[in-house]
C-alpha cells in the first residue's frame, strides 16, 4: 500500500468509546467509529477554531412521514466552544452545510487505522 497514508489509532483503542483525537504532524485529527466504520475529521472548529470533535457525540432530529424521529444516534458531534453541529461521516454543519470540517479518509488494515 502507498506510503501517503499516517497510523492514527487501532481498532482496539475505540473499545471504550467511539472516539479518538490523535495529533498528527501538529494537526489535531479526531477519528470516529459508527454503526458503518470510521471517520476522521479535522478538530479544529470552522466557527472560532474550538476544539469541533470533543463535544457531546448524539444524534439527530428527522421528519419521517411528517413526524419527528431521533435518529443517526453516534453520528452527530457538537463543539463544546458554542455547540455548532457537524455530521460525523461528511464533516458538515447540520444547519448549513456550506460550512464543513476537513475530512480525511481512513484506511483500516490488519487492525489499525490510518488516515490519508
Ligand atoms: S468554535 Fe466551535 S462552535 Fe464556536
């Protein structure tokens, strides 16, 4: 495999949460597991620079058939600075998407993570 990718984590570090912040060559990264596999994201929040991924990890609000469902529940991370909302798996803000969080793929080989 390339060399482009960095080790963030192993599986085994998420045995006692869904979440890992790494720092990488001076870049914060945290790394999130969720029902569908990992995600890693920059933390560094695009509102006032707050530390975006070590928040309250939930889910969200849907309308399904006009009615109010919780849903997505570990794939919803608030900033604790001023609670801006961002989606796990894309990096986006749940109210206004033109605002993201850099996202970086994660490569999963032989139980550890890497990202790239
Ligand atoms: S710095 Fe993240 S919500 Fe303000």
């Amino acid at each position: 495999m390339s060399d482009d990718r960095v080790h963030v984590a192993s599986v085994e570090d998420f045995e006692d949460g869904s979440r890992v912040v790494v720092d990488v060559e001076g870049r914060e990264i945290a790394v999130f597991r969720t029902d569908d596999g990992f995600y890693a994201l920059s933390n560094y929040c695009v509102h006032q620079g707050g530390p975006a991924c070590e928040g309250a990890i939930t889910g969200t609000l849907d309308v399904e058939d006009g009615d109010l469902v919780y849903d997505r529940e570990g794939e919803i991370v608030s900033c604790p600075w001023h609670g801006w909302e961002f989606d796990v798996t894309t990096g986006e803000h749940l109210a206004d998407p033109a605002y993201r969080l850099p996202t970086y793929e994660v490569v999963r080989d032989d139980g550890e993570l890497y990202v790239r």
